[in-house]
C-alpha cells in the first residue's frame, strides 16, 4: 500500500505543453506513472508525443478528469499563473494537487489553500489535498511519481518518508534504497503549504504497510515541535527526524522561506529536543539519520 498516490492513480499535467512539464512528464511516464492528459486552454484538443506514447490536452481540469477519470493533478504552470491554476483544480474536485512551481507569492498560497479547505464539491466532499508548493512531490516507489523525484534511487519498502527539503528526500532515499519506502512526501519549505508533517505522518499511521517513518525538518517556524505533539498523542509507529540548519549562523535566514528562525522555538536545538521528547530517535546528520532507521527497521524482521 502507499498513501496519497498508487499505481491506480491516474494523474494530469497542469502545464505539460511547456518545457517543465513536458521534461518531467516523460520521466514520471518512465517511472510507471498512469498520466492521462495534460492541462493548456490554448491547445485543448491537440496531443503531446512521448516516448511510446501520445497524451492528450484538455481545456481545463473539469474537462480532462470527465474524459478520463483523473484524480491526481501536477501543477507546473509558472508563479504566476499558479493561484488560478490550483484554483481551477479544487472547483473541478480533483483529489490531489501537487505544486512543483517554486517562487509562488505566500499570499497566493494562503488563498488556493484556504480555498481547498473551505471547498467541497460534489464529486469530492473532503475537498483537494495540496502538496506544495515549492515541492519534489509524491512518490510511491514501483507505483507512481508525482513530481520531480528521479524514480530510480529507491525502491518499494517499508519506510514512509516526509520531508522539508527535496534534496534531504533524495539523499534519504539514496541511503536507505536498499530497504525501500512507502511513500515519500515532499511537502516544500515555504512558509505555507498545504500538507504538514502531520498530515503525513497520520497517513502513515493509518497505512498497514508502513512499519516506520522519516521525518525530515529546518530550521524555522514551529511545524516539527507541533509535530512532536502530534507523534506524542497519535503515532505509535518507529519515527526517526533530521532537523536540517544545526550550524545555521543565528539570526540568519538560509535556504528556503520557511526556513527563518524566530526565538528559540524556530532553533534545530530546540526542534529536536521536542522530537526527542517525543520519544523520535534524532539524527545529527543525513547519514547517521538514515543508520538509526536501518537499526530499527532491522530490528522489525
């Protein structure tokens, strides 16, 4: 099993027809992904060649999930057009909205994700789940890959992966590739996104065949002590954490717009004392991170 995303999955490419879009189109094609239309106004009606195969265009994300049953949708399109394009994805009712695009105005984001949370539709009551933006995406190794995650450096197992950082996802999934994964998340750095720590960790939670899970942080905000509430209350699955920025300079804003620290609460000191105190086994490093979760998984067999 996996969560957000499965081989049933069938999934469209908002912004396909351009050169993003098209590039990461073919490799999640190339990773077993079932893509059955892309989205472009301008060119519905035409078809974009792939290798060993021609995926249709579609008006609109209404027209593409009536035509072919889409529930996944992987938004692509510019910054700028990207607060509309999600938008139009909710009112269709899609299932799940992945948002690759990097550099979306926060204030754009509050909307499209205010917008989910207040919108049901008849074709989905529970309203669209956003991953993102500013994100790799969702991947269920052997499955589907919704995003940008190159599908060749892991496989499927037993660990469910959630993550800040795009590139800690891959080097996690690296180290750990010969044990295999679930799902990993990649849920991005901004400082609003549209599913948290805790949203995953839930999910994994609830999924049979998940027996441990990563949880990978930064520097800034409060979502990893919030977390740590969450795993205290709720998950009695093996949770072992990274917190990216120990030797951040203080006061300092680095890497992603999330990752700004204010007070004590947005310190990696700080976010892995409330890990620890949550009973989640924190690593000081990538690689001592990913040793801690081959210890555990070990011990499971």
């Amino acid at each position: 099993m996996a969560i957000f995303l499965d081989r049933n999955s069938a999934v469209v490419v908002q912004g396909m027809t351009g050169s993003e879009g098209r590039r990461h189109t073919q490799r999640m094609l190339d990773a077993g992904t079932r893509i059955v239309g892309g989205v472009n106004p301008a060119k519905a009606g035409q078809s974009v060649d792939f290798t060993g195969e021609s995926v249709p265009v579609f008006g609109s994300v209404a027209d593409a999930m009536a035509a072919t049953g889409a529930d996944v949708t992987v938004v692509f399109v510019p910054p700028k057009a990207a607060k509309p394009a999600v938008i139009e994805a909710i009112d269709a009712g899609i299932g799940l909205a992945v948002v690759i695009t990097e550099g979306i105005p926060v204030h754009d984001t509050a909307a499209f994700w205010a917008h989910a949370v207040a919108t049901g539709t008849a074709r989905n009551p529970a309203g669209t789940r956003i991953v993102g933006p500013n994100c790799p995406g969702v991947i269920s190794p052997g499955q589907s890959n919704a995003g940008i995650t190159p599908a060749d450096i892991t496989g499927p197992g037993r660990i469910g992966l959630v993550s800040k950082s795009g590139t800690l996802t891959y080097q996690m999934m690296h180290e750990l590739r010969d044990l295999g994964f679930s799902t990993c998340v990649g849920i991005g750095g901004d400082p609003i996104v549209g599913t948290t720590h805790v949203d995953a960790l839930a999910a994994f939670e609830a999924d049979p065949d998940t027996a441990a899970i990563v949880m990978i942080g930064e520097i800034g905000g409060d979502a990893e002590e919030r977390a740590a509430d969450y795993i205290t209350a709720h998950i009695t699955k093996p949770v072992v954490g990274y917190v990216a920025g120990f030797t951040a300079p203080e006061g300092k804003t680095m890497g992603h717009a999330g990752a700004i620290i204010s007070g004590s609460a947005g310190t990696a000191a700080a976010k892995k004392s409330a890990l620890e105190a949550a009973g989640v086994q924190v690593g000081k490093t990538p690689s001592e991170t990913a040793e801690l979760m081959r210890k555990i998984v070990t011990s499971l067999d």
